[in-house]
C-alpha cells in the first residue's frame, strides 16, 4: 500500500498493488495456484469468451503451477520485475517467471491496479478500469514500479535477494514500463522489452522519453512479426519508437524477433490457447489468429533460452554466445540488425 499516492483510477484513497515473489526454493508444501479464486475465474472466463467458449470452460483458479506456496527460500540471488501488458494480468507471464526462478533468480511480478482483475487478501477483487489515456497509465506503471523497488528490503523474502543486482522484463505496455522506469531509476541494471512499443499511441502517437533518449545500460526488444527496430514504410508494425530507440540507445542493445509469432506468443498463451483448442476441439484458425504459425514448445523453449542468457549476461556478468549471433537450436528466433 502506498500511502503516499492517492490511486489515480478512483479505486480507493491509497494506491494498492498486489505482486507475487518467485524464487529458488526447496521443494516443499503445496503446489501454487496458477491464481486466485475470484480472479482467476474472471481472467478465465475472458479468455473463454475470446475463444467462443462458454463462461467457466477453463479453470484457471483450479490450475496448479509448479511452485512450492510458501516454500523457504534457498540462498542470495539477482532480482528481477515483471509488469504485464496493458490490460492483463501478472499471471500470463507465469511460464517466463517460473523459468527465471529456475535459473536462480528472484522474480517480483507486479499487478498494476485498475488494469485487469486484482484479488486482494480476503477475496477483494478491485474494479477494472481499463485506462484510456496512455500516457497516464504509463506513469502510473512506473511509479508503481519505483514503489515495489522501495520496498524490496523490507519483504519476508528480502534475505533471498540481492538487490544490487536488479533487471525488469516486461509484455507489452509492461516492456514501455520498464524502459521508462530504467531512464529515471538506475536501481535498475538492465531491461527487456516484449514486442511493446514505446510511444504513446500505434502506429501513431508522440514518442516517449526513452525512445527518444536511449538508454545507458543493457536493453534487449524482442518482437514478433514483423515488429523491429527497421523503418517499414506501410507496414502496419512500422514502429517508430524501437526505431528512434534503437538509434539513440548508448549501451549494449538487440533486437531479436520471432517472425512467426504474433503479439500474444509472449504470454501464457503461447502453450494454454493450443492446448484449449486441443480440448474442446477449436479449429486451428482459432490458435494461429492469436499465436501466428510459429510451434509453441520451440517459441517457449526460444524465449527463456534468450531471456535466461540476457540476465545471465548482465546480473552475472556471465558472457552469453546466444546474444552474439543466430543459433541453431532456436529457428524460431532471428536476429535483426
């Protein structure tokens, strides 16, 4: 809770925030949720809805993760924060956080109030707002990020983490998030951006500061289709935020995209659409309108191999010769120059 700021959407006199904390642990006690009750079914029944399917078809609240709950945290380890898409909740990004977590990281997801569907202890499920005005919300995610950071030391699990070493990753409006909470945190050691653009408003819209600056530490974008840092004359993915970015950017930079992929690949959603569609026999135009045609297992393998290496890289300081050049291993990744 942050006493300081009233929330900017009218939900309440404070501004709330509800993060889960992903860690390497023993493997003890009950397996996680995949999320909570009241929650959980609203986010389940939108992606029902999305799918043609009838509200309750997918239980989400039901669905366990392969987290311990409550388990004791085991040893010291870099931080990272996750912010979602504009829209959507911390728990799409659950398969990426479990497999930093895996890696020896400790990952703080963030849910940025107002946007999606967010349960509070004792079942308080807040309003969703949907903001319009873009650049509001931007700043909002940002100061709720710098909030998190502030009070990483003083969460039960602060002996877990080492808070000199910090990177953040986010889907969407959360990539923005975490570029423009890099320019004016520098608690913040190295960043990624998911497939999300940096300008307020696409195609068109005022660029932000950090496409217009740059950065001074490590940035990686990661997009999907035809989204890169290149101009596309006429190309509906022609973004001129990654291309201002990219020119200006003052520190180690790539920009790696899955062709065959589609916006919603960096989520969840990438193994849970095809296998719904698998059971309750959806047509497969169903999973290629929302994923594109890129094979799911090898776009999921792809992006924790990347994202691992990238933090690995800069929170470590461990050289990656995945980050140097095209792998084999990984078709479905190519690198944009």
């Amino acid at each position: 809770m942050d006493r300081s700021r009233p929330d900017p959407w009218g939900l309440g006199d404070v501004r709330e925030l509800m993060v889960s904390i992903w860690y390497p642990a023993s493997p003890v006690g009950p397996r996680a949720r995949y999320a909570p009750p009241r929650a959980g079914a609203l986010l389940a029944d939108e992606l029902a809805t999305a799918l043609g399917l009838p509200a309750g078809s997918i239980d989400y609240a039901g669905t366990v993760t392969h987290a311990r709950a409550g388990a004791p945290a085991v040893g010291r380890h870099p931080v990272i924060l996750y912010s979602p898409g504009g829209g959507t909740s911390r728990i799409l990004g659950t398969h990426h956080v479990e497999d930093l977590a895996s890696r020896g990281y400790v990952v703080v997801t963030i849910d940025h109030t107002g946007e999606a569907p967010v349960e509070f202890p004792g079942g308080r499920v807040t309003p969703v707002q949907r903001p319009t005005d873009f650049r509001k919300a931007i700043g909002v995610r940002v100061d709720d990020t710098r909030f998190v950071l502030n009070r990483l030391s003083r969460l039960p699990q602060a002996r877990a983490m080492d808070l000199r070493r910090i990177g953040m990753v986010g889907y969407s409006a959360g990539g923005f998030t975490a570029a423009e909470t890099m320019l004016v945190d520098r608690r913040i050691d190295a960043g990624v951006n998911l497939d999300g653009t940096m300008q307020y408003g696409f195609p068109d819209g005022d660029l932000s500061d950090s496409a217009r600056l740059g950065l001074n530490r490590p940035f990686l974008l990661f997009g999907a289709g035809g989204h890169s840092h290149r101009p596309q004359a006429g190309n509906p993915l022609n973004d001129p935020s990654w291309t201002s970015f990219w020119e200006q950017q003052r520190a180690w930079k790539l920009d790696l995209s899955i062709p065959d992929g589609t916006h919603g690949a960096f989520t969840d959603r990438q193994f849970s659409v095809p296998a719904i569609a698998a059971a309750f026999n959806l047509p497969p135009a169903i999973v290629t309108e929302r994923l594109g045609t890129v094979d799911p297992a090898g776009s999921v393998r792809a992006q924790r191999a990347y994202l691992g290496a990238f933090f690995d890289q800069f929170l470590r300081g461990r050289a990656q010769p995945l980050l140097r050049r095209p792998s084999p291993r990984y078709p479905e990744v190519v690198f944009t120059r």
